[in-house]
C-alpha cells in the first residue's frame, strides 16, 4: 500500500515561500480608479505596516471581496427601532427576512419585513432594468444615503450578494447574538460590483472524517459571507461513504462507518442530503456532489465484495494513505453500480454538475482509466448533468461540456500541465484549485499544528498572490471558469478545525473568484483582511492570526 501522496518528487516540507511580486503601479492605479474620493480615503490607502498603529480602513474600503466600483459620498444610511425592510416579490422578501435575522439580535431592533411602499428604509428590488442587467445575474448595486439604503439586482442573488457587502459595513458587533450598542451607520455611497468568475468554490471533504448536517450548514454560512456560490461535498474516498444510495444500501452503513483514525463515521440520509442542498440554496450556494471514481474506493469495495476484480471485499480503511483502490473496470456489474449511484445522486441534485473524482487512480492502469472515463462520463449525461472531474481527466477524453478541477503546484510535471493545457484549449472549461495556493488543508507553517505540507506550506499571502487568469501559461482566458478552495479533513475532525484553516485563507480565493483582476493587490489586501478579523471574533469564529496580517489589537 502506498504511504506516500504524490507520484512526483519526494516533499519537502521546509520549502522557502516563494517571495511574491512587487506591487505593480498599474494594479495600484487599477485599485485607485475603484474610488471616487468625496474627501474618504478608501481601500486604496496602504494600511500601517504590521505592529504600528492602524489607520482604520472606512467601511466601504474594508470589504473583502472588493467590489468592482466603490463611491464615497453623503452620510449615509442608519438603522434605527424604526427600520423597516421593504420587499415586493416571494425572492425579495426571502432576502428580506436573511437580513433582519443577521441584524435582529445584535441591534435588538424589530426590523418588520414589509411590503408596504415608502421611500424609507432598506429597499431591496429585484428589477430588469439595463443598468442591473448589465451587472449580471449575480451583480449588484448598494445606493446608501441618510434617508433609504437601497439594494437592487436583476436576480434574488445579486440581492443577497448586497446583503453580505451591507453587513461588512456595519461595526462588526452586528454578527453578535447577543443586543449591542449602534449606532449602525451603512456608509454613504454607492456599491456596484459583480464577479469576475461565476463559479467559486469551496470543498469540504466529509468522507476523511464526517461532518453532521449542522456543521456542513455553519461552514455554508462562512462561504456565503464572501460571496462563494459553490459547495463541492466530497462524498466518497477509502475511508467512508457518506451519501444513502437505496439501490446499493450498504454503500452508507458499512462504508460509512468510520472514518480516520477509526471514529464512528457516519454518512447523510436523502433527507438530510436535501437539506443540505436546500440550506446552500437558501445562501445562494449550489452543491456539486462528488463520487470519487475509479480510485478512492474503498469504503464501496469494502461495502460490496462483487465490485472488486477478485470478488473479494477488502476491510474497511481509517488511514491516510491515497491510490491502492480501484474499482474493476473490466466487470459488468461496475457499471450497474456507476448507474445506479448516479442516479440517485443526480436525481436529488439540482445543481448543474456532477463530479467523478478521477484524482490518484494510481492502481487502475492507463488503459483502464480511459476505459473507465469513457464509460461514466455519458452516465452523467444520461441523467441530465455535466461532468465534472479532476485534471487527470485530461489525460483521458474528456466529454464535451466536462469541467477539469486543476489541483496541480507548482513541482507538477510539465507533461502533465500540458495535458491541462491541450484539454482547455480544445474546450474542456477548467477550475482552478492549485495545491499549493487554495488548498485550505495545506499547513500555514512548519509549526502549524493541523494540516499536511505535501504541496508545500502556504501561508495568507502566498495563498492569494497568484491571478487565476493568467495562472496556467497556455490556457485561453475564457477556459477558466473560476477557482475552488478544497478544505481536505485528513487531519480536521471538527468545526474549530475547520475554522482555523480556512481563515484566513477561504476569503483570499473568494476573492481571487469574486473581485476584478485590477483590485489585486497585496499590501491593499492584508489590511482589508486584517478589518475581518473583529468579525470573525464576533461570529466565533477561531482563525489563524498570520503574522503576514496587520491584525488590530483585541
Ligand atoms: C490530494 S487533491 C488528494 C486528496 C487528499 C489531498 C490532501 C486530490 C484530487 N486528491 O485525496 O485528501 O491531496 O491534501
């Protein structure tokens, strides 16, 4: 069995951080543009460096992602006890009912949800005038002034989208539970913003150790603060099956019952997968639902003698090692079996895409693999969904439509890269994850004390100076569909652990995902990150305090 993760060189986990670029003047003007000043110096301005005293960022120059235009200007909006939120549609006042709930307890305002007309308030309107249309369907625009704060988008989306950019303006004691003191100014001005990238995403692996629907939805919440709209469940590997497939039942209860280290495991109902579903729904999140195929199959093989070459099941599996499972590719009932799970997974998805894993398959041979790929991939189809799998998908043909999940680093063979390269240049759309730059499970440091370091250590800055369009030399522009941000839980049995590694480096991706290519900037960013942090102490939430950040004092 192999101990050993990669098929490329052995790891070194004291490798020097790559130092990254100087501030390029260009991007600095490019950030500069975004505002227009009416006397507030916005995200432009530097931040202090790290130890010395914070000039503290003005909230429209605080908010991570960066929005694409930011214009300071009059006093702006105060909610106060006579607050009213003003909706006309269902999809308005379902926003409309999110944002008094984020705001209820921590202003101790009632803030009724109403369709009464008035000029008063905060109005949120969905509308398919020209200047929302051209926004998008996930684009926005906050018009905040003393009278009425105003969020208006051509979807219900956009809206929410307004709604996480209005809370990073207010004092972050507004994600308490607990009554605060206001007051709670919104700055005055106007915000119109829409993403670079449609598709930005966050995984998080249940099947190394399970994680209850309770937790899934709190890291939803977390992904949705930062305007992700992916959740990428990894829903399979050797040490657990984590989804009920009624045709194939022991797929959950066996090859779900434990995990690493040799917990009890565990794995959703239908029921409580459609929760899920409905809960990411509900932030603006779709779920892509990954069975990993043909290798990473353990728990399956264990679950089920017949799927194995020898008809002999394999015991379960609670260590970390990768590549000594595969499915066999040459029986019959291997296909059922792909049917059958797909199937069921498709049809409680609603989302667009279905993904087939295809990483590590480092016991199925060459052959095999394409067999393999070339079998499922029309499966997917058949049940009305896109292919999604990672890059080693490249190497066989992938369908057309199929999306490749790049999850190479920086020592990824040349071979290898130029397989990815052909594929996007032939069509095949890519997302971007390299291992070394979004991986939220890799350590921060050698002392980081969760975590592997196979693809190197990344810490903040390295984790977000890289630019997803021009990342992969050779790939047109309009191939890169938008980035992922994996969250791998070999080591991470729960929500703190979670917590630690994805902040703050699950804010860095989204931006990449979210903010123009012109915003990018380093020495902006840190101190824009470093205003989150109050936040995140508010919402709890436990995170790595980067000594690359000028973090404020507590
Ligand atoms: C590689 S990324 C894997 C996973 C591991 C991860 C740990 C990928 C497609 N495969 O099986 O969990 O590294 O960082």
């Amino acid at each position: 069995m192999r101990t050993r993760h990669r098929t490329t060189r052995p790891v070194r986990t004291t490798r020097p951080v790559r130092s990254a670029r100087p501030v390029r003047t260009a991007r600095l003007l490019g950030s500069l543009l975004l505002v227009a000043a009416a006397g507030v110096s916005s995200f432009a301005a530097a931040p202090a460096p790290s130890g010395a005293a914070e000039a503290p960022l003005t909230p429209l120059g605080r908010i991570v992602p960066a929005p694409m235009k930011a214009e300071a200007g009059g006093a702006g909006y105060e909610i106060t006890a006579r607050t009213r939120i003003r909706v006309g549609s269902p999809e308005e006042r379902r926003v409309g009912e999110y944002l008094a709930k984020v705001l209820r307890p921590s202003t101790g305002y009632e803030l009724p949800v109403t369709t009464g007309e008035g000029g008063d308030g905060i109005r949120l309107r969905i509308s398919a005038e020209p200047e929302n249309k051209v926004l998008g369907g996930e684009g926005y625009r906050v018009i905040s002034t003393r009278g009425s704060l105003t969020i208006t988008s051509w979807s219900d989306a956009g809206l929410f989208h307004g709604v996480q950019t209005v809370r990073q303006q207010l004092p972050a004691a507004v994600e308490k539970k607990t009554k605060q003191r206001g007051p709670w100014r919104v700055a005055g001005g106007t915000i119109k913003d829409m993403p670079r990238y449609g598709y930005r995403s966050t995984m998080l692996d249940v099947s190394r150790h399970f994680f209850t629907v309770d937790q899934v939805k709190h890291y939803i919440d977390q992904a949705a603060l930062y305007k992700m709209n992916k959740l990428h469940l990894h829903l399979s590997d050797d040490q657990g099956w984590r989804i009920a497939i009624d045709s194939w039942p022991r797929l959950a209860t066996y090859g779900g019952s434990t995990q690493v280290g040799g917990g009890k495991g565990g794995y959703y109902t239908k029921a409580q997968y459609k929760e899920i579903v409905a809960y990411a729904a509900s932030r603006h999140l779709e779920v892509v639902p990954e069975i990993d195929m043909p290798g990473h199959t353990n728990a399956a093989l264990a679950s089920y003698a017949e799927l194995n070459c020898d008809g002999v099941a394999p015991p379960l599996y609670t260590g970390t090692a990768v590549g000594f499972s595969s499915l066999c590719v040459k029986k019959d009932v291997t296909y059922d079996f792909v049917d059958d799970v797909v199937r069921e997974l498709a049809a409680m998805t609603p989302g667009e895409y279905l993904h087939i894993g295809g990483d590590e398959a480092h016991s199925t041979s060459h052959e095999d693999f394409v067999a393999f790929m070339d079998k499922v991939q029309p499966v997917v189809a058949k049940y009305g969904k896109k292919v999604m799998g990672w890059h080693q998908l490249a190497g066989a043909e992938p369908a057309e439509g199929a999306v490749a999940q790049y999850w190479g680093y920086d020592r990824t063979g040349a071979a290898e890269r130029e397989q990815v390269v052909n594929a996007a240049r032939n069509g095949t759309k890519l997302v971007l994850s390299p291992a070394d730059r979004s991986y939220l499970d890799m350590k921060y440091t050698a002392d980081t004390p969760l975590g592997l370091s196979w693809a190197g250590l990344v810490e903040v800055r390295r984790s977000y100076d890289w630019d997803p369009g021009t990342y992969l030399q050779g790939v047109p522009a309009d191939a890169v569909m938008g980035v992922e941000a994996p969250l791998w839980t070999e080591t991470l049995s729960t929500s703190a652990h979670l917590d630690y590694m994805a902040f703050p480096r699950l804010p860095g991706i989204a931006e990449l995902g979210w903010s123009p290519a012109a915003t990018h900037d380093w020495e902006q960013y840190k101190g824009r990150l470093a205003a989150q942090a109050p936040r995140w102490d508010a919402l709890g939430i436990g995170f790595y305090r980067s000594p690359q950040v000028p973090w404020p004092a507590r």
